[in-house]
C-alpha cells in the first residue's frame, strides 16, 4: 500500500484502473472508494463511493462484514443514490450467503448538490462527475467559526460578554481540505466555489498516450492532454493522480507526467502508483 504526504494529511490506499481504487485519509477518518478493503481501513468510519465500478466498490461486504464481526458499529457508507437498492440487495444477500444473517450497515444515498456533515466540524459537498455510469466527486470542507469583522480587534473579555449578550459574534465559515475526484471524463472547477481551492486533489488521470485518446473518450476518462490544463485551475498545494491504466510501467508514468508538468507543478504533483 502507498502512503503520500500532503503536509498535515496522509493519503494511505491503492489505485489501479479497473483493479481497485481505495484510499483512507485517517487524520479525517475517512475512505474514499472502496475496490477492496484492506484490513487496516475496517476501523474508519466514513466511507465515500463515487460510483458503481466494481474496483471502486468491491470492498464493501468485506468492510461491512468485519465491522460486524469486530462487534464495531456500523460505519457510514455514502453512495452514488442511483444503484443504492441494487447495492443493499448485494450486501444482503451476500451477507445471507455468509453466515444467514444480515450484517448491520448503514447506507446513506447522496446525489450532486448534497452536503454531508459529518464528525463534529467536517462537510463533504457531493460533485458532479462526467463517467459511464453515475459517478459523483466529493469535496471535504472543515467548519470554523470566525470572528465578524466588526469585531476585529475588540478584547477578549468584551466578545465574551457579547457572546453572552446573545449577540452572533462568529460567521461559520469552510476551509476545503481535500477534494477526491473519481472517474471522469472532464472536471467541472465550478461545481462548488471552493473547490479550486482545496488544499489536496485527488484526481483520475487513466490514459497517457497519444494512441489512447479514443480509448478515454469511449470509456469517459481523463486523458494526459487534459492534465496541465486542469491542473492550472487548481490552487492545492498538493495534487495526487491516481487511477492509470494498467498498461502503462511505472516507470513510463513518471516520465510522461513529468514532460507535461511545469517545475511549480512537478513540485506539488504525487503519484499514486
Ligand atoms: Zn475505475
Ligand atoms: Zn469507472
């Protein structure tokens, strides 16, 4: 398993086209996708699907099932609201299948549009992605309260007793941590206003060679000649490129991302291989 940093985040998982896709961020205890599940992510609570490709949700009975066992509760699975019956369906009958029983879990349904909260101070904003079948991005926003600027410079125990007084001294504002796009053909940058700005991407970049243009347009993935333009829209200070297609060497995926990027580029570019 690959584990990169991004300064106080770490992006721990695999990602492979058409094999599995599964990455944890534990400082925010999350998964995003699920290909399979490694026994280490049955602990986290969040689970986050973009959509219904098997290497991106394969893991599910098998993090389901383990938390039951474990005598964990169970944790929050978020899906694609499209094929969430025929999901729950799987998950029963496989868990009928296992041992005769059907596992405790908890599906949450979620379409473009929706926030999720989640733990105390966290958002997840639920984007939209361009793929085969539905498939939606999630973009995880922590909530702060901070102060109105009317406010600025007032003392401490003043703003106290204002707070006291019932006045609202705070706007609730949202910082975006890290934004996770899946499957894609094209990135809408103003699905949210504050996806630009998120301090991580995680973005899909399948296919890299010039022969394999035809391939991403057929199959609704990014292709390499999209990456510096997409890549310029975005402020992160960290961007990770996941999901290549298997063809390509290791080796050969480095070099032909590093003769596209741009020096600033190449500095804050990871990839997940
Ligand atoms: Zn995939
Ligand atoms: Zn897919």
């Amino acid at each position: 398993m690959v584990s990169l940093c991004c300064g106080n985040l770490e992006i721990e998982g695999e990602s492979s086209s058409a094999v599995a896709t599964y990455l944890r961020v534990k400082e925010l205890d999350l998964i995003f996708d699920l290909g399979r599940c490694p026994m280490s992510f049955i602990g986290t609570s969040h689970v986050f699907i973009s959509h219904f490709h098997l290497d991106h949700y394969f893991g599910i009975p098998i993090y389901v099932s383990q938390r039951w066992l474990n005598g964990i509760p169970p944790g929050n699975i978020y899906v694609p609201k499209e094929g969430t019956d025929q999901l729950r369906e799987l998950i029963e009958r496989i868990s009928l299948l296992d041992c005769g029983k059907v596992w405790d879990y908890h599906l949450t349904p979620v379409e473009v549009g929706d926030n999720i909260p989640f733990r105390e101070n966290l958002v997840a904003h639920v984007l939209p992605l361009d793929h085969r079948v539905p498939s939606v991005g999630y973009l995880v926003c922590e909530r702060r309260a901070k102060l109105k600027s009317e406010f600025f410079g007032l003392p401490g125990p003043e703003i106290a007793r204002l707070r006291r007084d019932g006045v609202a001294v705070t706007d609730r504002v949202e910082l975006p941590l890290i934004a996770y796009l899946g499957d894609t053909r094209t990135v809408a940058i103003d699905s949210h206003p504050l996806l630009k700005q998120c301090q991580v991407l995680i973005c899909e970049c399948t296919f890299l060679l010039p022969e394999h243009r035809a391939r991403a347009a057929q199959t609704m993935h990014l292709h390499l000649d999209t990456l510096p333009a997409l890549l310029e829209m975005f402020e992160s200070e960290h961007i990770i490129l996941t999901h290549f297609s298997r063809r390509y060497p290791p080796e050969m995926i480095r070099k032909r991302i590093h003769a596209v990027l741009s020096p600033e580029d190449r500095s804050r570019v990871q990839l997940l291989i």
